[in-house]
C-alpha cells in the first residue's frame, strides 16, 4: 500500500511538472523562434550592405552583426517607423510610389504582387482570411475537426467546381501554421458560435483548453 501511494505521488508530481513548464518552453520557444527570425532579417540587410562597400570599411560595419539583440531592436523599430510613416499622408503617399515601382519591374513584379496579396488578406483589418471558425469533416466522414474559413474559390477554380463551394484552411496541433488547403461545398461545414482566437486556442492545446463558448449555445449552420 505504501509503495502504491508513492508512485502514484511521484506521478502526480511529474504531471504536475509538466503542467508547470510545458507553457513556459512553448512560450520561451516561440519567442526565441521570432527573435531568431528578426536577427535573420537584420544579417541579411547587413550583409547586402556590406557587398557595396569597399574592403576596409565592410569588415567594421560586419561586425555589428555579432552584438547581441541589435538586430532584434533595430528591425523592430524599423517596422513601428514604417507603421508611424504608413498612418500620415506623405508616407501613404511614398507608400504608393514604392508599391507602383516594385509592381512595374519584371520578375519583380509577379513576386511582389503575390507576396503582398497573401499578407493584405492574412493581417490587415479588412481581410477575410481566418475570419470564420469552421467544423468540417476531415480527413474521412465522421471525424470531424476545427478549421478556419479563407475565401471563396475563383477563377478558373470557381468555373470547374460547383458554385456553393468555400476555401477551408485545416490546421494541425499543436502548431497551426501548418495545416491543409481544402475547397468545400458550404453544405459540408458548420460554423461555430466562437472567435478565432478561442478557436485557435483549442486547436494549440488538442482540446484540453475548455471553450468559453456556453455548451448550451445551438451552433449555426453554415451560412457563409
């Protein structure tokens, strides 16, 4: 009995360890992740700029690029001057100029225009890209998952399928950056009664995290 009961205390401490640190690994990482992706983004303007300068000089001003944290800090505050310049209209305006010039060079321009499609749709404010928490059917009828409504098809991909179709993004867990692409009739999915961001939540915890939305609460039918 004694033995029983102090493996069954030694189990309990080790998940409540888990319970403890999982989060703060998970967060340590992430940031670590963004860091590591705005260092990245400050080496690569470095090093541009030191292939146009001559010999004496490139190797000093290379060397910034081993004080720790600069690059973090000066990206970021690139990017807060460039959303200050962005909210007045002389920026707006050398906005507009840079988006003509970049969308009217060869090559550039199919790069350019794509990239900056993808990101209006996926951050700014008027978008519609994961506006909408979905149930659907995925990977096989009856079992169902969470995914997030992006669009609808058009095109060409709209003119060979049927009309009442939806674009679906189906993310994975515990990282839903990842995830699958689908074109569903609206027949086939429901929309939930709760915000993307709680949706979000459920998915990164594989539903441990309860929904703050009432059990009671009828979901609506699709009605995208």
């Amino acid at each position: 009995m004694f033995n029983r009961l102090t493996s069954a205390k030694i189990r309990n401490y080790l998940v409540t360890g888990i319970l403890v640190w999982v989060p703060v690994i998970i967060t340590i990482s992430v940031i670590a992740w963004g860091m590591g992706i705005l260092q990245s983004i400050f080496t690569s303007v470095v090093d541009v700029v030191v292939t146009f300068l001559p010999a004496n000089l490139a190797s000093d001003v290379a060397k910034i690029k081993d004080i720790p944290g600069l690059g973090v800090i000066l990206v970021l505050l690139v990017l807060f001057s460039t959303g200050m310049m962005a909210a007045n209209f002389l920026g707006q305006w050398f906005l507009r100029v840079m988006d003509s010039m970049l969308s009217n060079i060869p090559i550039i321009k199919s790069v350019y225009g794509s990239v900056k499609q993808v990101s209006d749709t996926l951050f700014s404010s008027s978008g519609q890209a994961f506006r909408k928490a979905l149930l659907v059917q995925y990977p096989r009828a009856g079992v169902w998952t969470v995914a997030f409504q992006t669009g609808t098809p058009s095109g060409q991909i709209a003119a060979n399928i049927p009309h009442d179709c939806i674009s679906v993004y189906v993310p994975t867990t515990p990282n839903p950056t990842s995830g699958f692409f689908l074109i569903m009739a609206k027949s086939d999915v429901v929309e939930l009664n709760m915000s993307v961001d709680e949706a979000l939540k459920y998915i990164i915890s594989m539903g441990v995290v309860e929904l703050e939305t009432p059990a009671n609460q009828p979901l609506e039918s699709s009605k995208l």
